[in-house]
C-alpha cells in the first residue's frame, strides 16, 4: 500500500442537543449547501491522501451524497462513537492501516476554516508533533490576581497531529469525555499555532447566520423572445400580459399572449431549461386557445422546485400600437399576482419599430423579457 501522507478527519457524528432541530446542523442544507460540503469545498483537498467522515449509520445517507471533487475511493467513513473522544478514536483505527503520516482532525461544524490555516497546520507538522489552533479572546476570565492580565486561550480544529502520537495517546488516555483531542496529548509534544477568528464554531441554531453571511447568493439571468402577427380581420381579442386590450388579436394556438411567452422563455432560459414550445407545443390540441397564464404558472412552479426568486423582470414591447403605456399598470399587477413577486421589481416598457418592417406596417407585436433569478430569498 501506498504511503498515505495527510489524511483528514471530519467528525460529524454528533446529534446536536443544543440545535433543537430534527436534524443534526451538519447536515442542514442552505442555499444548496451544507456545513461539510462548504468546508470541502472551501480548501484544497488535494493536500490530502485520505478524507474520513465520522458519521452515525442512521445519516449515511448523508455521507453518500457530500458535493466534492475528492475522488470517491479516497472518501471514507467511520462510525460514529458515544462521544467525541470516541467518535475520534473510531476514525484513527480505521485511518491505521493507511499508514498516514499526519491526521488533522476537524469539527464539521466549523466549516469556516481556511485553506491557508490547514496549509500552516500541515507545514508545522513538519517539524511537529501537532498545531493546535488558538485564538486569544478579548474577555477576560478573572479567577484570580494573577490570572488577570493572561488572555484566555479559545482552542479551535482543525487539529493536526503526527498520527502515531495521537493514535498512542488516544489509547493510552484515562480520560474518557475529551472536548478535543489536544488534551489527550502531554504537554511538551503540544504545539500552538495561531487560529482564525472566522473559524467559529455553528453550536446554536442563530449561528447558521453566520452561514448565511460565508456563502456567496448565485444569480443567474434569462433573455426571452416572441412576436406573433396581428389578426387584421378582427377589431378586438388582443391580450398581452393578461390584460385584455380592445385591439385586433394574435394569431397563435393559444391565446398567443406576446407578453407571458416571453416572459416564460426568459425564465426557464435563467433556469437553464428548454424554450415554451417544448413544454407546450403548438402542436398539441391541449393548448388550443389556452389561456397563457397556465404557462406562466408553470414557470412558476419551475422556479420554486430550483429554489430561485426573480430579483428583476423588465419585458419590452415593440409594436406600433396599441399604446402599451395605457395598460402598463393593469400588466405589471397582473404579472406580479401570477408569479407572487412584487410590482416594484417588474418593468414593462414599448417601443415602436419606427414604422419600419412589418412590425412598422402594424401586421405583428413583439415582446423580449429579460429576468434575474437568485438562490437567496430577496423580498
Ligand atoms: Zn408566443
């Protein structure tokens, strides 16, 4: 077997009293993420040869599905024990016969580590027996006289040992509920080295803000298109944005709506679908005059399946007449009904094609709809 050089622990056993939720905080999702995918995802795993996951059975699940670039065969896991102390042990046992030179053992609910503070841990191991992150706190703990002007000490993971020496001290300890693992280890082989005060550790549930502060909202836009020609032989019937103008109608096999079409493109185009007439084809008797609002409330549904909010919808017409400007209102409170947003975010401008063209000849209404779309809830 190949020597196994850096190998990492990430001890996610714990069932999280203190969060008060059915499900351990590790594995809460957020914005498409959890505290260990973030982590991962956050530092370099290609400093590691081994990546073990303590976790309990019942949660496999969770293991099974963590977002990383680790190559899977180098991802292992290990049950989880009744404690920490335990939970950690169980890991070295199994991370033994890999023959690591170094561990560095971690808390998966602080997933704010750095790159750069995992690169010291593993340079100082060099000429180490450990790194212990730390970090002074600002208060100060007064017992007695003399302890008045020490700063206390705020221990932090991950933790970095030379792997015989924790493993040995792991087995030999009487302790039985270490908090971490340094205390396992005697005095002389520990070494500290300076932490991060980012690096905090997610214990109640209102910490999951500071989650929400690290990740970066996505934001994504879609542009959409559509121009049906103008049904000369009648005087009313038109329909655009789903208000209804007294104008000559559309032609088109449902109640060729302009405006909604190309709004719907717009958006399963920030969705990264395919164009309206996929979903509903102009061929099908199905949607055979069918009112376009449906196909606007299904890319509404589309968006709150992928978990996306519009932050912004402008839609443009272009046509000679009517005069868009008149029903400007009746459409934005239209559109923002159907799709739950707010009328403030939507804009609904017209343009004329300058006479120019068919458009220009009043024989066919365009509309374009651009929107943005964010995995973060903005209103
Ligand atoms: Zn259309």
């Amino acid at each position: 077997m190949k020597k196994t050089k850096n190998a990492l622990v990430i001890l996610a056993g714990g069932t999280g009293e203190r969060f008060k939720k059915k499900l351990p905080k590790q594995f809460n999702e957020i914005n498409g993420t959890n505290l260990i995918d973030f982590f991962l995802n956050r530092i370099d795993t290609t400093n590691f040869d081994i990546i073990l996951v303590v976790i309990k059975k019942s949660y496999l699940r969770f293991f099974k599905n963590l977002k990383t670039n680790f190559p899977l065969k180098k991802l292992i896991y290990a049950e989880a024990g009744k404690n920490r102390q335990t939970s950690s042990l169980n890991a070295l046992k199994k991370l033994k016969k890999y023959k690591p030179k170094n561990v560095l053992i971690h808390d998966a609910a602080r997933p704010f580590c750095s790159n750069k503070l995992t690169l010291k841990i593993l340079k100082r191991l060099d000429k180490n027996l450990s790194a212990v992150p730390y970090i002074l706190s600002p208060d100060r703990k007064v017992i007695s006289k003399k302890e008045f002007n020490q700063n206390i000490k705020l221990i932090q993971t991950p933790q970095g040992f030379d792997f015989n020496t924790i493993f040995k001290s792991h087995v030999n300890t009487k302790i039985n509920n270490a908090k971490d693992d340094s205390v396992l280890i005697s005095k002389e082989k520990l070494n500290f080295i300076k932490g991060e005060k980012l690096n905090i550790k997610i214990t109640y549930p209102e910490d999951l803000n500071y989650f929400k502060l690290f990740l970066k909202p996505i934001f994504k836009s879609g542009i959409g298109y559509d121009i049906h020609q103008v049904d000369t032989n009648t005087k009313k019937g038109l329909k655009l944005c789903g208000v209804k103008i007294d104008f000559n109608k559309l032609i088109g096999h449902s109640d060729a709506d302009v405006g909604i079409h190309a709004i719907c493109d717009s958006i399963f185009g920030a969705l990264s679908m395919k164009d309206i007439g996929y979903y509903f084809s102009n061929k099908d008797p199905k949607w055979k005059n069918k009112n376009s609002e449906h196909f606007l409330k299904f890319a509404k549904i589309k968006l709150q399946e992928k978990k996306y909010f519009i932050t912004n919808l402008d839609i443009n017409f272009i046509c000679e007449k009517p005069n868009i400007n008149k029903y400007r209102k009746k459409m934005i409170s239209k559109i923002s009904s159907i799709l739950k947003i707010p009328e403030k975010i939507i804009s609904i401008k017209a343009t004329t094609n300058e006479k120019i063209g068919f458009i220009g000849d009043g024989l066919g209404i365009a509309a374009e709809s651009i929107v943005q779309i964010t995995n973060e809830k903005p209103y």
